[in-house]
C-alpha cells in the first residue's frame, strides 16, 4: 500500500471530549468555536469541542490537540488516515479521529504528545504553520 505524506495543521486548544446520554439534548456550550464535532448514535451524544467550552460539572478525563490534515481528499483516495495514525500506533500514541466531508482530525492526549511531531516528520508527513511552536511546551526536558 502506498503511504500519503500529508500536509497537517495544529488548530489551537486544548480540545475536550465528552460522551452524554443518546438522549441528551445539544448543549449550546457544544456548538462554539472553531472546530466542534456532535456525533449521536443510539448509544451515546459524543461532543469534541474546546475545552473551554466545558461547564464545572461535565468533565472530560483528558485535554486534546487537535491535527486537521490538509484535504480535501476525494473519496476515492484510500489510506489517507492510515498513513498518518499508523505511525503513532506504531509508538502507542492512541488518537481520536474524526473524518468530516473534505479531510480528517486527529485528536491526540496532551501528556502523549512528547515526540509526536518527530515522529510524524520522520514519516514525511509536514507541520503547516510551524512558525507557531506551541507543541513545543510537550516536549520532554533536555
């Protein structure tokens, strides 16, 4: 299978998800920003959006960073996604992934994120925006 090297950005953060009940209701609180994801199946509401957003009383065990990679990919193209969580699986970094009509997202646990970039650049894959070295505050101390 041929592996894409794909073009990502960070969008800021931290991000949150949550799971509610299948029947709750939206809450407004899930709406805002600049990227937010509702998923509601007959098991569960499952919301991302910034963490921010989170009233006191939800709670959501981990802070996300939040990669969009850089589509539109056309639905014929196959191991988009592969190609870009497959090496973080390799190194036991676990992802949550969203895939929306144009490209996807990955979701990736703050305290995991020690040498993801490394390790996304050494599959050829490419920080857009690198000028904004945010994700350098997870770096592990030299």
């Amino acid at each position: 299978m041929q592996r894409h090297q794909l073009k990502f950005r960070w969008l800021p953060g931290p991000y949150a998800i949550v799971r509610l009940a299948p029947d709750a209701p939206i809450p407004e609180w899930a709406t805002r920003g600049e990227f937010t994801s509702i998923t509601r199946t007959p098991d569960e509401l499952s919301i991302v959006c910034p963490a921010d957003n989170l009233p006191r009383d939800v709670d959501s065990k981990h802070h996300w960073i939040c990669l969009k990679l850089e589509g539109p990919f056309p639905f014929s193209q196959t191991g988009v996604l592969l190609s870009f969580i497959e090496p973080l699986s390799r190194n036991d970094i676990p992802i949550f992934a969203i895939s929306t009509y144009d490209t996807d997202y990955v979701l990736l646990q703050e305290d995991q994120m020690g040498n993801v970039m490394d390790i996304l650049r050494e599959a050829g894959h490419e920080l857009l925006g690198g000028d904004d070295e945010s994700w350098r505050k997870f770096l592990p101390p030299k």
